[in-house]
C-alpha cells in the first residue's frame, strides 16, 4: 500500500512524503511523531576531475550530485544497505531540475544537507568576501532545494578559516548565516537552518565554535558540523580526542554532528568510530554523522568505486555496513526535551595572530538593490574596455591615495580590529571601482579617464526607490545599511550579474595581502601607465 501511494505521488510529479526534520535546542527531531533523529551520513559528490588542487578551485569541475536520476537512483539502492539517513551534496547546480532525486531519496527516507556555496563561487580564506555575487548563489541553491521536504539544512562555508592567520574570513562566513537565514525567513520557508562546517585545527576550534555561536541570534549559526578525522585506525574515544571534543559541546545550545568523518589511514578502514558515535558517550551531545564519502576519487575516501556507471563497492563499504548495522542510538522525545544550553556568553576577543574576526560589526548585507541604486548616482564609471589588469591597477592607485580616503565606501579593513567595513564592499567588482573612480573623479580635476578605462554618464541624484537605501549608506557609503535586499521575485531592480564578478575577478581587500602588493606596484610606476 505505501508503494502504491508513493508511485501515484510520484507520477503526479509531487513529493513522496517525508516527515521534515525540525530543530529544537542542541538536537534534530522527525517534526511529527518527535524522535530524534540521528544523522547516518554520507558525502555525495563526484569531482569530475580529481586532478586539481585546492588552488585551482576555479578549474575544478563537479558534477551536480542530484541532476542525473539514473546515478542518483543506482546510488540510493548502495546508501540504503549503509542505512542513510542523510546525504551531503557540496554543489548543485540551481539551475537543473532535481525534483527526480530529491524524491528517490525522499522515498528511501534520506534528507539532503548542502552546501550554499560552489568551486570558484565561494568565500576565499585569503581574500574573504561577501558580495551580491554570492548572495545570488545562496540564495539561488536556497530557492531550488526549499522545494523539497528532505532537505535539512544548508552550510554557509566549508572549512573556510584554517588557521589563525585567516580567521578574518570567518567574519564574512557569519555575513553569509546571517543573510541566508534572513533570505529564509523573507521567503516564509519552513525553518530550515543553516550552518557552518569546520575543520578541526587545535589552534582556532574553540574560538571558531563561540564566533559563529555568538551575539545576535539572527546571526548565529543553527547548527554546527565538525570535519573530523581524527580516529584512525584501531583509535578509542580517548585516544581520538573525540572524549574532549564531546565535552567542549556539552554546553552547545545548537545541534552539532560530524560533517564529514572517517580517517583513511589505514585502509581498509574499519570505521570502530561508528559504535562510538551512535553510543552513550556522544549520544547526548552529536547528533550523529557524515561519512566521507561515496565516490571512490583520488583521495581514497571512496566508499564505491563507480566506473562506466558501475557500482563496486569497496572494503570501506562493509566494514562501514557492519559497524552501521549495530548502531543503535536512543535518543529524548521532542515532547520530553526542554533544552537550558544557552549560546556562546561571549564572542571571542579579537587579539592579533590568534583570533581576528570582530564580532561586530558583521560585514554589511549583500544588497544588489543598494548597488543599483548608488550605480545610477554615479557621473563617472569604470568603462567596458577595462581588462580584470586594469581593475587591479585602478584599483591599486585610487585606493593607495591619501589613506584610502576614495575608498572609504569600498573598505574593508578586516585587520583593523574595529571590523571598518564600506557599504559598497559587497557590491560586484566593477560596481565597487565605479564607485572608487566616481569618489577620486569628484575631487581631482579630470580625473574621469584612465586612458579610457573611466568614462563619464549622465548621474541621477535620486533615482526613484532608492531614497532609503542611499541615505543609509551615505554620501561617502561610510554609512551602516540596515535595510534587507528585498527577496528575489519582487519587483527590486536588484541585479547582481556582472561580467567580472562572474568570472571570479577579485577586489584586491585593503590591508591585505593582494592589495598591499598592488600598493607596493604602485611606487613603481604603474599609474604612470594609467593616468
Ligand atoms: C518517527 O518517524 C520516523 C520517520 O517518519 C520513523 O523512522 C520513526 O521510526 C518514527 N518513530 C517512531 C517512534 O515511530
Ligand atoms: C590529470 O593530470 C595529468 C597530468 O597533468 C593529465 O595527464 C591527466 O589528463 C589529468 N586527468 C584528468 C582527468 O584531467
Ligand atoms: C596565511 O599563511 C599562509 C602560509 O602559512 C599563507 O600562504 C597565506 O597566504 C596566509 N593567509 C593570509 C590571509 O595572510
Ligand atoms: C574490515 O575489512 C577488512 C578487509 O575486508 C577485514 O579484514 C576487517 O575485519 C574488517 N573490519 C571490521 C571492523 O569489520
Ligand atoms: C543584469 O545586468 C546585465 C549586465 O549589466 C544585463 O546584461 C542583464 O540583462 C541584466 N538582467 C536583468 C534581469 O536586468
Ligand atoms: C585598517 O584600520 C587600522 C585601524 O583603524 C588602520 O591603522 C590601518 O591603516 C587600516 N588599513 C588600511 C589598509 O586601511
């Protein structure tokens, strides 16, 4: 009989139904009848070239996990011998349809946790920012998978801050949470969080955890993944470190799982870790876990090998099977649970070399309308013959001037230990220099040129539904936006798409690295070639 209503609703092109998971102080619950639900997890995401490194991310090519209904539906049948409950999706393309996937794995009993952002298209530890580009990213996976009960939850990063020396970025990762779960909230969808996955780096675990848990509750995370690998091989939950790590969430006020495990050293693993994390020591903090990962690639964490669209399951795969087969977790009853974690009391102190991330400010909010909107106002722009060299070089000059006084409305000075951020700083690359350009041209004599990368337009001064938005930024953008960029499908005349900022082209951050080198270039003559 349950088949027989789940083919008619798949024939009717409507979701099988699935019970969504809701989320209820530090644990998830099935929302109608409040068991617990336990993540049995696992990634799922092909590279199509497993060749390229971390530094090549732009070149690196996926393949959209839940496009392709014959893989996914071969698939399902092998995560359902690892009883799962849970995939991890990395990058789906938002533009396909993924109605045929999404409702195999809702009729498996499988919910969908994925990351927001995408290769090339997310935020860079290095050079860290939220912009409109990516905004329209997020929330573009947002809109698609908000179509699907089975989906879980979203991740706004992926192991961004690494190390101490770029936890700045995590204050951009926060910019992310906040203006998703805003976007969420806007839409009236079901209140499907989003939350971060970190990896597991002694010198900034802790502090990390506080920040993203910290100050105003519409910023803070709604659960938190860890990426751990810490057990290898024949380990315990003492020698693994898992016993500290459970005692360092006791008091977390939001889920936490792991989102990604399984040490690969050795191999075969035996994955002893699974009785563990379904077991009494970490069953009243986790919430269970993510294996990594299905596809068998060349950083040996395959559970399969899948070659010519063949399934061969691998020695990971069983022993996995027989280790998940004994798990049993018991959890609380939604009804019975009254949680008294509170979030983080203080967020982390900003001290140089250990932890630089201000809690607050936050960047501003990606806010494409504010960009269109300051656009128009504009009597000077960066012009259509300028290269992504030029952007650089323009760049370099105006913003090595005076103190970086014709950027102020572009800064974001994340080194500064205030957080000095301009409310332009998220707008597209070429937004951001016609803004730069506009400042400089306003105050140096035929200063609109460039040698024809900078040309003149006609300004309107108060474009028509922008009065606000411009007020709020202030004349020199040093102002702090407050208002939300109206959601997609209204009438805003928010438009993100810019050739430059499509292709990656990043906007050198003042007091960082790229942009110190472009003032260094600077001294040596390079605005000789531009003015
Ligand atoms: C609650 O619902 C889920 C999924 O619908 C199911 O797997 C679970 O067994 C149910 N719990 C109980 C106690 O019936
Ligand atoms: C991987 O790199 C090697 C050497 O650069 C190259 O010959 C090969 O074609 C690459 N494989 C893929 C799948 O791109
Ligand atoms: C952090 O240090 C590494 C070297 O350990 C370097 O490659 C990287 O560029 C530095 N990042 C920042 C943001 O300074
Ligand atoms: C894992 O697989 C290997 C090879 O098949 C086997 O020798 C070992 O006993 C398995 N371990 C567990 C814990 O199942
Ligand atoms: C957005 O802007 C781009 C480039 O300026 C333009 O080509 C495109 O048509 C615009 N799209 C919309 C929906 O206005
Ligand atoms: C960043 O801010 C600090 C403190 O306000 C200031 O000393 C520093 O010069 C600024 N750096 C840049 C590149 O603007």
């Amino acid at each position: 009989m349950r088949g027989l209503i789940a083919t008619t609703a798949l024939l009717a092109g409507v979701q099988a139904a699935i019970d969504p998971i809701v989320i209820k102080g530090s644990k998830f619950f099935y929302k109608t009848n409040g068991t617990q639900f336990f993540m049995k997890g696992v990634a799922y995401q092909q590279e199509v070239n497993s060749n390229t490194t971390a530094s090549d991310a732009d070149s690196l090519q996926i393949t959209d996990p839940l496009a392709d209904s014959k893989s996914c539906t071969r698939d399902i049948e092998y995560m359902k011998k690892l009883n799962t409950n849970t995939i991890r999706v990395y990058a789906i393309d938002p533009t396909k349809d993924h109605k045929a996937c999404m409702n195999a794995l809702a009729d498996a009993g499988i919910y969908v946790v994925a990351d927001l952002s995408e290769p090339g298209n997310s935020i860079n530890r290095d050079n860290a920012e939220w912009t409109t580009t990516l905004y329209s990213r997020y929330t573009s996976v947002i809109d698609e998978l908000m179509k699907y009960d089975n989906t879980l939850g979203f991740f706004a990063g992926n192991e961004v801050s690494n190390q101490p020396n770029n936890t700045m970025a995590s204050a951009f990762v926060k910019a992310a949470v906040r203006d998703s779960k805003a976007y969420i909230k806007s839409k009236n969808y079901r209140p499907v969080g989003v939350g971060y996955a970190t990896n597991d780096d002694a010198d900034i675990r802790e502090n990390l955890a506080n920040f993203f848990d910290c100050g105003d509750s519409d910023s803070a995370i709604d659960f938190w993944g860890y990426n751990i690998y810490s057990w290898c091989g024949d380990s315990s939950f003492e020698k693994s470190g898992f016993d500290v790590r459970t005692k360092e969430f006791e008091k977390y006020n939001v889920p936490v799982f792991f989102a990604e495990y399984g040490c690969n050293t050795p191999r075969p693993r035996q994955f002893t870790e699974v009785g563990t994390l379904y077991g009494k020591q970490m069953t009243g903090v986790w919430s269970g876990g993510i294996v990594y990962m299905y596809f068998e690639e060349a950083n040996e964490y395959g559970l399969a090998t899948v070659k010519d669209g063949k399934v061969t399951t691998n020695k990971d795969f069983d022993n996995l099977s027989k280790q998940i087969a004994k798990a049993t977790p018991s959890g609380v009853k939604m009804a019975d649970y009254n949680p008294t974690n509170t979030a983080a009391a203080a967020c982390p102190k900003v001290t140089s070399g250990k932890w630089e991330a201000v809690s607050d400010p936050l960047p501003p909010v990606a806010n494409a309308e504010l960009c269109s909107c300051m656009m128009e106002t504009l009597s000077c722009t960066v012009s259509d013959k300028a290269t992504e060299d030029d952007f650089g070089d323009i760049f370099g000059y105006i913003c090595g001037l005076k103190d970086g006084q014709y950027c102020a409305g572009i800064n974001r000075n994340v080194t500064s230990g205030t957080g000095t951020y301009g409310a332009y700083g998220m707008c597209s690359a070429k937004e951001q220099l016609s803004f730069a350009l506009n400042t400089y041209a306003k105050a140096v004599p035929n200063g609109c040129g460039f040698k024809g990368k900078a040309s003149t337009k006609s300004a309107n001064a108060s474009p028509s539904g922008c009065s606000n938005l411009l007020k709020e930024a202030g004349a020199a953008g040093t102002g702090s936006v407050t208002s939300s960029p109206k959601a997609s499908g209204s009438s805003g005349s928010g438009n993100s798409s810019d050739s430059s900022a499509a292709t990656g082209l990043v906007v050198p951050g003042m007091g960082m690295g790229m942009g110190m080198y472009i003032f260094g270039a600077v001294a040596s003559g390079m605005a000789m070639v531009l003015l």
